[in-house]
C-alpha cells in the first residue's frame, strides 16, 4: 500500500508546500540531510522539540520499530517507516535522500525525484504528528524498544 502520491508539477518548479497552522512547510531540492529538516518540520508543526519528544517515542518512533503501535502517534510513526520502505522499491533510499525545509515557499532549482518522495513521507508524517497531539503521553516517551 501506498502511503503517498506523486503530486503534479507546481507553477513554482520545484517546490512543494502544505499549510500547517497558519504556516507552511515546503519541500525544496536539491538539499542537505532530510532527518534534520525533518526535526525542523516536527517542531514547527507540533511545537514540540522532535529530538527530545518524538525521537524515542513509542515503538516506531525513532530508529527502528517493531511490535504494535502504542497510540496514534505511534502510528504515524509506523506509517512513516513504511512509506520509507516502500521508496526502496524506487530504488530511494529516504533516509539519505537530501532536501531544504523552508517556512515559506521558494524558487529552488528542480530536485530529484526521490528527494521529492522522501519530502512527502516526511510531510505525512509532520501533519500525522500535528492531527494526533493529544494521544501524545508521556508514559511512550524515551520507551524501551524491547518492551515493543
């Protein structure tokens, strides 16, 4: 399944971007590492801090991730690591695949078409965190993988 669809080329080449709270977050490429510009996406969107909130967080949260998930984030975190998954039948590996997070859109130069997949797992995954705040608790937060 799918967790993402390739969406069509915007008048502004290159450029992806999604309202989120009166903000934005726009994808550009070519880019630098997409974990940091995805923490950067998280805080904004969640107010939280995603390294010290999201990023040992439930059983998917983070690196690695087994079991079931422990609530609603939780889940999005598993649904993130699927849709990375799914990009290795691309031949993309999301993790290493660079892009710029800017607050508000931009005109960058075209970028590659994994760099704009990787965006849009990481996209999904920031609204999922922003929709399940409230399941959010603190009892999965620094959670210890084996218990998943």
């Amino acid at each position: 399944m799918l967790l993402w669809q390739p969406i069509p080329p915007s008048p502004v080449h290159g450029v992806r971007s999604w309202g989120v709270g009166g903000g934005f977050l726009a994808c550009l490429s070519p880019a630098h590492g997409s974990l940091w510009e995805l923490q950067k996406m998280i805080t904004k969107a969640t107010g939280k801090n995603a390294l010290l909130y999201y990023s040992s967080y439930g059983c998917f949260c983070g690196f690695g991730g087994k079991g079931q998930p422990k609530d609603a984030t939780d889940r999005c975190c598993q649904l993130h690591d699927t849709c990375y998954n799914n990009l290795l039948s691309y031949h993309c590996s999301a993790k290493m695949q660079g892009y710029r997070y800017g607050g508000v859109p931009t005109s960058p130069p075209p970028g590659s078409w994994c760099a704009q997949l990787s965006c849009e797992c990481d996209r999904s995954l920031v609204l999922c965190l922003k929709q399940s705040l409230r399941s959010y608790s603190t009892r999965y937060r620094f959670y210890w993988k084996r218990w998943c």
